[in-house]
C-alpha cells in the first residue's frame, strides 16, 4: 500500500480501526469453507455511513478496489479479496447499532453490522418476530444477510431476506449516500431501488443500514419430526401440511439416512427414533394466537398423512426442550457432513422427487461409491444436494478427484429441470463459472451493463457475480 494511501485512510479512520499488517488481518483474508484466501492491502473498520463513504471516495482517488465483509459466514467467497494484496477489505463490524424499534409500524432499523442473533433477540424483547433464521445466525451479520439475499428456514412462509426488507441506506461506487431508509408498506414511485442491492453481493453498492419488517410473535409451536416412506411421499405430505394449516406452516425440512447419520456418528446426539429410517420431514407449525388450535391442525395431519401420504412414524416436541432438541439435529448437519461436495440447486417442488432420484444415478455413474446426502428446505424446493465420500476415500482427495465433475452432474440435472443452480447462497467466486454456462446471455447482459452504469470504475468488490 501506498504511504499516501495509508495516511488517508488513517486519517479517516484513527490508527487502530486500518490493520495494515497480515499477521492481524488473517481471519479476515480467508472464506468461512476455506476454499479461498486473497490478501489485502488493508482491513478498514468504519464506525459510520458517513466513514463508509469516506473510504469509498479514498479508494477511487488511488485506483484500488473495495470488498465490503459482513461476519465472513458466506459460502462462495463473496467477501473474500484476490491474491493480488492490492484491495481494500471494508468490514462492517462496528456498523452494530440498532436504531429503532417501532412497534406500530413493526419494523426495525438497523445497522449493516448488526449480528443476526442480536436482531431476533431485540424483536423477542418487543413481542415481535424477525422471520431470517439461519445456523450461522449467532455471528453473521444482517448487511451480509441482505447482501446475499439468504434464505434459511422459514422462507416458506416468509421468503427471503428480500422479502424481509422496507428501506435501505447504501453508500454508492462514487461514494455518495442513497438514503432509502423507509418504512413504508406501499410506495409506487418508480423503480423499486432497494432490490437493485439486495442480493448483489456489494457489487453495486454497499449496505449500511435498513429497515426489517417485523411480525406478531408466534405465541404456540408445534414441532414434529415425521419419517416419510419416500421424497414422493414427503411432497404429497407437503401439500396436505399446507392445505390443512394455511399460513400456519413456517417449516417443511427433508432430512435424508446419510445427514441423519452424519449428525447422530459424529456429533454425539440422540437418535430420537428407536428405527432406523431412510427419509425424516421436520415440521414447524406456528402462529400469534393462543390455545390448541396447532394441535387440532397436527393431529389432522398426522391423521392423513398416515392413511394415504406415507407417514411411517413420528415424534412430537411436546415441550421446547424437545423442539430445540429436534431443530438441533437439522441445524448440525452442515458441520457434521465436513468435507463433502457442496450444492445449493434447487427444482420446482413437483419435480424434487424426480430430481432427488436422478440426482443418485448420475452421482453413482460420476463417481462410483460417493454417498449422496441431501436435507434442508423441501418446503421451497431447494434442498442441499451435498456429497460425501466412499468411505475408503479421504474427503480431500474426494472433492480434489470428483468434486467439480459431480458438481457439474448435479447442477446439469437441476437445470434441466427448470430449477437453479444457486438457491440461497449466491454467487461469489465459487459460482461465477455458472453464471456464463446457465445464465441466458440477455440476462447476463443486463447484469453487466448495470454494473458498468452503477460502477464504472470498478471499485466495487470485482471479481463476483459478473
């Protein structure tokens, strides 16, 4: 780095908010899968819009390019710089205010910094409920969550995290400031510019504050984990589910035999079946208003599904030790399955279990031996289409012989069915390779030219997306 460079960003910032030296930069220089690691010409850790802005400005004037990072729990490599040691890595990390609560217009205001974890406890503490839920969420941060667009577990009843938002404040590649931190329900003036940024990675600008929407409290839960005699039968399930509950239903996760058995092998939980099974659904029912009436809606489906959809056995969480103790195995399968093949596809849900057993042939004839492991969201069609290794074959060498010719195989199949090949996660580095094969070149041209428009310069996190 420049010693211009240098100086103006200390004088922006204060000494202790540049870390210039590797050896305090390095938690922030690789992704949270170890699949990439770049260099940085410096950490910069704004504590306002107003510095964010500041730095933008810095960073165009020496020709160098900035990489916003949220808490680095991203799985493409989104937030990661190049290797060339030239770019800025912007952290959002003291950007962690939360700056309003308005429990009229049910919506909060936070920074881009915030942690998740903190956002769903402040709206518990007002009997309200923000809907983004994810494994990560005790260290992800809410401007990471936006900038990706995450999905997690309950987007069957309340979407994305695009489907989460009123306003935003971005700082903008020439370093102005859009205020759109609205609360308003309805605005039709003109292009809706919150979602040119939601889901764009930083790549067209920064996010540092928005405001969430925020919704009544579930006051009752109805946890159940039910085994299911086939993907077929978890579909049809789904259908009864939601005819029967409505809007009551916030969770449809399929678990198959081999996450089952990643989490119960290596990270000492309790089966909670006395049987071994091949498919599980986890169902959460869930609603504001009080008394039994999620028990009358489970006992139906239970009634049902055990007649003609294909419910072998099940458990209900009769207090919240045991729903969290349910919830616990579904969020524990990512750690447990460590060094598998990774896919985040996803197929309209009529054609999953078509999907799921094609997916096994061509795994079989990919690689002969490796175990296909898939769980997570049936409930919207994308369910995480991982890959674990023969079990005489050390993972490493596993995804170093076969991991992108299976990853291949399965993205094929799922665009084949009109599915996608990036669910929740996004792009980053990881996928830009897919983004030329699958995207049609009217779309890909599009995105292109509003990168060009909004950052001419390039300033902005290159090298993702597009």
């Amino acid at each position: 780095m420049s010693p211009q460079l240098l100086e103006q960003l200390i004088q922006c910032l204060g000494k202790s908010a540049v870390l210039d030296h590797p050896s305090v930069q390095e938690a922030y220089l690789i992704d949270q899968r170890g699949y990439y690691r770049g260099a940085a010409s410096a950490v910069v850790r704004p504590a306002s819009t107003k510095q964010v802005a500041e730095i933008v400005m810095i960073a165009r004037q020496f020709g160098v390019s900035v990489v916003p990072q949220g808490g680095n729990t991203g799985l493409c490599g989104g937030a990661t710089p190049d290797d060339s040691g030239s770019q800025l890595i912007l952290s959002l990390e003291k950007l962690n205010t939360i700056r309003d609560v308005d429990t009229v217009d049910y919506s909060m205001m936070v920074e881009a910094g915030v942690i998740l974890q903190n956002i769903l406890d402040t709206a518990c503490d007002h009997d309200l409920f923000f809907p983004l839920d994810l494994a990560a969420k005790g260290s992800c941060q809410i401007g990471g969550n936006l900038a990706t667009n995450a999905g997690g577990i309950n987007v069957l009843r309340y979407g994305n995290a695009r489907d989460l938002v009123l306003g935003l404040e971005v700082v903008l590649a020439d370093g102005s400031i859009w205020n759109g931190l609205s609360n308003l329900r309805k605005d039709n003036t003109g292009y809706d510019l919150k979602q040119l940024f939601l889901g764009s990675e930083g790549t067209l600008g920064i996010i540092t504050a928005a405001v969430l929407k925020l919704f009544p409290s579930p006051m009752n839960r109805k946890t159940a984990m039910l085994v299911v005699s086939n993907p077929k039968a978890a579909c049809r399930l789904l259908g009864t589910v939601r005819s029967i509950s409505g809007d009551a239903v916030v969770s449809f996760e399929y678990i198959g035999r081999e996450a089952m058995e990643c989490v119960l092998s290596g990270m000492n939980v309790t089966d909670p079946f006395n049987k071994r099974y091949e498919h599980y659904v986890l169902i959460e029912l869930a609603s504001a208003a009080g008394g039994g009436i999620l028990d009358g809606m489970l006992e139906q489906i239970m009634e049902q599904g055990m007649g003609s959809h294909g419910i072998v056995d099940g458990v209900l969480a009769q207090n919240e030790r045991q729903r969290e103790a349910l919830w616990h195995i579904r969020e524990l399968i990512s750690e447990a399955q460590k060094g598998s093949v990774k896919n985040d596809v996803s197929v309209p849900i009529s054609r999953l279990p078509q999907f799921l057993e094609k997916a096994a042939q061509c795994v079989e004839a990919t690689s002969p031996g490796s175990r296909p492991c898939p769980f997570g969201h049936i409930g919207d069609g994308n369910v995480h289409y991982n890959i674990l290794a023969p079990q005489s074959e050390e993972p490493a060498d596993f995804r170093a012989r076969s991991g992108e010719a299976l990853i291949a195989a399965v993205t094929d199949l799922a665009m084949s069915m009109d599915g996608s090949f990036s669910a929740e996660h996004g792009i980053g580095q990881l996928r830009l390779g897919m983004m030329e094969r699958y995207k049609s070149p009217e779309a890909l041209g599009l995105m292109k030219k509003l990168k060009r428009s909004m950052d001419p310069a390039g300033v902005l996190n290159p090298g993702k997306i597009v």
